[in-house]
C-alpha cells in the first residue's frame, strides 16, 4: 500500500494567491521528508474550488525540489488541451522528474465544458482522439491523423518520455461502466470521493476484467481519494475537521466562497450526491 496527497489549493480569502502558492509547494516537500510515495493535484478551472490550472506547471516546480515522490495530474482535462502539446509536456516532466511521473486523464467537468463552449459530443470527440494521439505520440513514431477534432500532418513527439513505453496513465473513473474499459486498456483506475462499498465494487470489476487478459500493460494500480484527518481522539478530530471539509464541499457545489463561516450542519447536504 502507497499513500499520497491529493491537492486543490483551493482559494482561501485570508491568504493571497501567491502565498497559497508557495504554501502548497513547502507542503508537498514536507510530505516527501515524511515518507509519503506519491502527490497528486487536481486540474480546476475558474473557480475557488481549486487554484490549479495547470497542475503540470507545479510538477516542474517540484521537479528538482524533489528526489523520491512520484507526481501526477489527475487529470489532465484532455478536451482542453491539444494533444500533441501535452504528449510534449508530459515527455518533458518525465524527463525532469527522472521518471517519476504519473499521467491522469479524463473529460474533465461539464462546467468547464460549457465555459469553453464545448457541447458533450465534442468534448467527447476530444477526449476519445486525444487519448489515441498520446498514445501514438508517445511511440516516437512520425504520423499524421485526422479525426472531428484534431489533424495533424506529419508530426512527432519530441523529447520522448523517459519511461517506457510511456509514463503510467490513470484514469479517473466515475461512471459504473468506467472500471471494466479501464482494465481493457491497461490503464491503472482512480477513485475519487465515493462511498467505500462503491470504491471495493469499482476495484473488484477492474481486477477481474484484467485478469481475463493476459497481454494488457501496467501494474493494475488502483488508487482512492479519501479525506483523512489525524487527532488524538475522535471527538477533536470532529470538532477541528468538519468545519474544514463542510468548506471543502461547499466549494465543490458552489464554485465559489460563499459566506465568512460554514458548519457540519450542512456537510450532510453537500456531500448527498456521493452518499
């Protein structure tokens, strides 16, 4: 078993956003100092709900701050990005971290969808065609592709990733379908903040999928998202956690600060969806 940390820097209006910044960059040399194996971040857009835009920027910047954790993007939004932009990216990343890095993909959120006009087909479109552009990018191979979202005319990927045949690649399951296609492709299965009988389903589908193929790449990896707090008794780490994570929530829902104070009365109401 590894443990990690999952980031949003999420806006806090006590704190600039450089501080929070650079807070969350002493936090993660921390982590590496107290024995933890990996860090993760998570890519959000126009909202307090989290500050990282652009979760491969803050990799580099841990690159060489850094000598053990493995980092990763969960996830690189892919109806956002051009493809061959980001198989480049991540190769350099690869490269600065020494191989230490993970690569999270998914659709990303339907509010960004909207935001950047994008209907569900075509974000869609992005997504299915970016995932073949990276993989065919990160061959060395010179190609030219066209789809309904993106063209390429004799084109290749350098640098190339220093892990082989690429980085490990993780994909954020949500719907019940998610587990069995990610075990197909040999991909490695995130879960976010579900209830644990859904997480045990999730895992238990994703193995036995992958043991019906002999010939599928990866390690299998599942990983989970869930909120941990340390105290020396239950009781005080109600009191000092519910309030933080009931803030945590209403930013998830809302998007955005709303009012001075929140309290766990209304973390039942934030949190139904995933009940």
């Amino acid at each position: 078993m590894r443990f990690g940390t999952f980031s949003y820097n999420q806006a806090r209006p006590w704190a600039s956003e450089r501080q929070a910044f650079e807070e969350l960059l002493a936090q993660i040399e921390l982590t590496e100092r107290l024995g933890f194996d990996e860090a993760w971040f998570a890519e959000h857009h126009h909202s307090d709900y989290g500050l990282l835009a652009s979760p491969n920027l803050i990799i580099a910047a841990l690159a060489r701050r850094t000598e053990r954790l493995r980092f990763g993007n969960l996830v690189n939004a892919l109806p956002l990005y051009d493809p061959m932009r980001l198989a480049e990216e991540c190769a350099i990343l690869d490269i600065l971290t020494g191989g230490r890095l993970n690569v999270g993909l998914g659709r990303g959120v339907p509010k960004d969808d909207m935001k950047h006009r994008l209907d569900r087909d075509t974000a869609q479109a992005r997504f299915e065609e970016g995932i073949e552009i990276l993989m065919r990018a990160w061959t060395g191979e010179t190609f030219s592709f066209s789809g309904k979202a993106w063209g390429y005319e004799e084109i290749s990927c350098r640098p190339q990733p220093l892990q082989k045949p690429h980085p490990p690649i993780y994909y954020g399951a949500t719907s019940p379908d998610s587990p069995a296609m990610v075990a197909r492709k040999g991909w490695n299965l995130a879960l976010s903040r579900q209830p644990l009988a859904n997480c045990a389903k999730a895992i238990s589908t994703y193995r036995a999928e992958r043991a019906k193929h002999s010939n599928l790449s990866g390690k299998g990896d599942a990983i989970m998202v869930r909120d941990i707090y340390v105290a020396d008794t239950d009781e005080q780490a109600w009191r000092e956690a519910v309030p933080e994570l009931t803030r945590f929530w209403q930013l998830a829902t809302e998007n955005f600060w709303r009012g001075d104070t929140v309290t766990g009365d209304d973390l039942a109401r934030l949190t139904e969806r995933y009940v």
